[in-house]
C-alpha cells in the first residue's frame, strides 16, 4: 500500500497540506508572544508604525515611530502598506501582538502558494510544485521570519505571486497573465525595494513576443514602476545615511570575508536547510532551469554582491529574496534524485522529511524568553512601568541602541539615549524640550549623569524626575 508508488504519485502531492499544517502547528505557541529575539529592534520598529497608525494617525501616507524627539515622528522608508492593513485589522478587535502573528502567518502561507505555482509556471511537475512549497517552508529563515511582523515578509509573498504570473505569460503568452504580474511586482517593490530585482524577468520577455505584445509588456513594467519610484523618491527626501544602506563599499577584503560567510553558513544554513543542501547541489547541476529562473536568479545575484557588506552576516531577513531562487531548484534537485535513483526513493525521501526538525532546531531558540534580545525586565513589569507615567508623558529611556525598543514596550514617545557616548547630549536635549522623567536601565548612565533617588523603580529600570526649572 505505501510502496514506490504511493511515494511517487501521492507523497508530493500531500508536501502542500502537510507542509501547511506543519508550518501552522511549530507555530502556535509564538502567537501570543510580544517582539523578541533576533532583529527585535526592527520588529518593534514595525509594531511601531502599527500602533501609530492603530492611535494617531490613520493616514497610509503618514507612517510615524516612538522615538520623537523634536519632531513629528515621521519615519517614511518602504511604503508602509503592510502596517497599515494590520492596524486596520485592529480595529476590529483592538491591538493584539497575536492578530499581528496570525496575519503574518496567513500572509506567509500566500507566499508560499506563490512558490508553488511559481515552481509550477516554471515547467516543473505539480510534484515539483509541493517540493518547492515544502523547501520554502522548512527553509530556516523563512520557518522564523514567517511568523514575525517586517514588511519583508509580505514583500516576499506578493514579488513571488509576480514572477509566478511572468512565467505564465512566458508560458502562455497571453497578456491576461501581465497586469497581476505588474501589480503584484508593483506591491513587492513598493512594500520593500530590493523586491524591484524582479522586474529584470518582466522587462526581459519584451523580447521574446511579438511587437505588439511588446508594447504590452513595456506599458505594463513602466506603470508598475511608477508608484514605486514616485513613493521612494517622495520618500528618500527624508530619509537620514540611507546612502549607507545603497552604495557599493570600497572594501573588497571586506566584501571576500562576508562573501566566504555568505556560502559557507548563511546560504546552505540559513536560507536553505542543511537537510535540502543534497537537493540544491543536484538541481543546480543536473536539474532543468529554465530562463525565466536564471534571469530572477542573475538579477538576485546582482543585488546580494551590491549588498554584501551591508546584509554582512547580521540582516539576515535581506535573504527572504533568495527564497523564489532556491525553492524551485530544491524541488528540481529532488526530482532528478529520484528519476536517477529509483530503487532508492526510500532513502531520498529522508532528508526531506527532515527539513521541519532541522528548521525547528535551527530557529525555535530566537523566540524563548532566554534569548529576548532585550532587557527582560520591559517585559516583566510592563504593565508597571507603562503606567509609572502618564499617557502621552514624553519620556527619556536608555541605554537603547536601537533606538524602538524601550518605547515600544514602555508604550512611550520620546527621546533615546543609545549608549554612553550621547548620554549627556540626549539628556540635556531631552531636558530642554521639557521631558521630566527619565527611564534608566543602567548605573552606569546613572552616574554619568549625576542621577541619584529614582523616583521609582522596578527591577533594573529605575524612573528619575527631571527637573527642568
């Protein structure tokens, strides 16, 4: 009953829903907890923007952050759709980390639909399709990632939908399949902007119609990039070091160092799965790949050696890009195994069915309160420390070196000290602006500012009043 034949007709097929309740399942007891772990700066940077939207602000043009200073708080970097949407939801049933979890699940369930047809568009089997489903699922990055609230996430889900209807139209040739791929490409490169790589496959089949379809495809990649130049270049105006983030660096030893990490951990570790690693290798040099894939992967490949140095080891969440890459090619790889070694289809099945362990052993850590990534006492008085001072009191908080944090989970606006170096600067700013309490999570700032007799204190969060006379 569980032969050869059940393996090769309906294993694959059962890869989707099995890979659906999995992923569902290793997840459930995420859904209710608050930003931490790695890269918590950056989720409590997104949660921000949700709460502002959610509070103050309903605008979509109009994205704001906790640490004010002598501002506004307006904080526009990517298109802040997705943040939107959720403090939407949110009004339905008021603001919940857990409604944020569930849509970053759903959305990135859709993402991985969006492989599975992409993989499917591309000329594989429906087999190759749940392979590529399951690869992407299981993949390391996309197993922690897929449950956290940055807008990487839903670029990801919407850039690959893109490419998926690119490559029916490569298939078809019917222009019902360019205006989807357009807005989908559209929403991605919007929503984060290294996605506009993907462009590169859509411009490209320009030249594989005829000219009117031609003028079709053109017309249809010009309309898509208009919103996206129009939102960043109306965006980048306010936008402080971003040249930091899009600019070659000079360094090329540098640049060979995170290369060498880049293949030798991240890739193979990280984004695909030591498990599937068998699968890539054998796709990548005996599986079929058509062009529509090595044009998404030679236009991937540019920007990854574009940035190098900034993704460096640390912005992993960057590598989401790489996703609609490597799943097809796991996909390839397996099949190609089990055409070439049929009477071992058993063994080929293994590592596979391994991939949610290794993924679960890789990444679970990242959410255990022993690896919050912040000073646990936010999280253990909270609700004391949110309620020390009045809503909408601007305060001063520090040591911070990421700055959102520390408002985030004081649910404050305000000022920042990020360490040592601008202790004093920040403080008598804070105190000129009239900022009267300052939260301290270090003795050390304590001294160098002269603080003595917190007003309160919980834990290793001490409360000191400003006196601004």
């Amino acid at each position: 009953m569980f032969g050869l034949r059940f393996f090769s007709s309906f294993g694959t097929r059962l890869l989707i829903p099995a890979g659906l309740v999995l992923h569902i399942v290793l997840h459930v007891h995420v859904i209710d907890k608050d930003v931490r772990g790695y890269h918590v700066w950056r989720q409590a940077l997104t949660q921000s923007n949700v709460r502002n939207f959610y509070e103050e602000d309903r605008c979509l043009l109009n994205p704001r952050i906790d640490r004010r200073e002598n501002t506004d708080g307006l904080h526009r970097m990517e298109f802040p759709l997705w943040q939107w949407l959720i403090a939407e939801a949110q009004r339905l049933r008021g603001e919940d980390i857990a409604l944020t979890r569930v849509m970053s699940l759903l959305v990135g369930v859709w993402g991985l639909w969006a492989t599975a047809r992409w993989t499917r568009n591309l000329g594989l089997a429906s087999a190759g399709a749940g392979v590529a489903f399951w690869a992407a699922a299981f993949s390391p990055l996309f197993y922690y990632y897929g449950a956290n609230n940055l807008p990487d996430l839903p670029a990801w889900a919407c850039a690959t939908w893109g490419l998926s209807y690119t490559a029916r139209f490569v298939n078809t040739r019917k222009t019902t399949a360019l205006a989807p791929a357009g807005v989908f490409l559209c929403l991605g490169a919007l929503i984060k902007l290294p996605y506009v790589v993907f462009f590169a496959p859509l411009t490209a089949t320009a030249t594989l119609v005829s000219a009117r379809k031609r003028i079709t495809v053109v017309a249809v990649a010009t309309a898509a990039l208009i919103p996206v130049a129009a939102w960043y270049l109306f965006a980048m105006r306010t936008w402080q070091g971003f040249e930091a983030v899009y600019q070659v660096k000079p360094d090329f030893f540098l640049w060979l160092k995170f290369a060498w990490e880049f293949f030798v951990s991240l890739l193979p570790e990280t984004v695909v799965n030591y498990a599937a690693l068998p699968f890539l290798t054998y796709g990548l040099f005996r599986g079929r790949r058509p062009a529509t894939w090595k044009l998404s992967a030679l236009a991937v490949t540019l920007y990854l050696a574009f940035e190098l140095t900034h993704i460096a080891t640390v912005h992993d969440y960057y590598l989401l890009v790489l996703l609609p890459i490597t799943a097809p090619v796991v996909a390839e790889g397996f099949g190609a195994l089990r055409r070439r070694f049929s009477k071992a289809e058993y063994w080929i099945w293994i590592p596979l069915l391994a991939m949610p362990l290794t993924a679960y052993l890789r990444m679970n850590h990242r959410w255990e309160d022993e690896h919050l990534a912040f000073n646990p006492d936010l999280l253990k008085y909270r609700t004391e420390l949110t309620n020390a001072v009045a809503a909408g009191e601007p305060v001063l908080v520090g040591p911070d070196p990421s700055g959102a944090v520390m408002l985030y989970y004081l649910h404050k606006k305000g000022w920042v000290v990020e360490n040592e170096s601008d202790a004093r600067a920040q403080y008598h700013a804070a105190k000129a602006a009239g900022v009267r309490y300052f939260f301290s999570a270090d003795r050390r700032l304590d001294s160098l500012l002269f603080l003595k007799n917190p007003e309160k204190q919980f834990g290793t969060v001490w409360i000191y009043r400003i006196d601004v006379r």
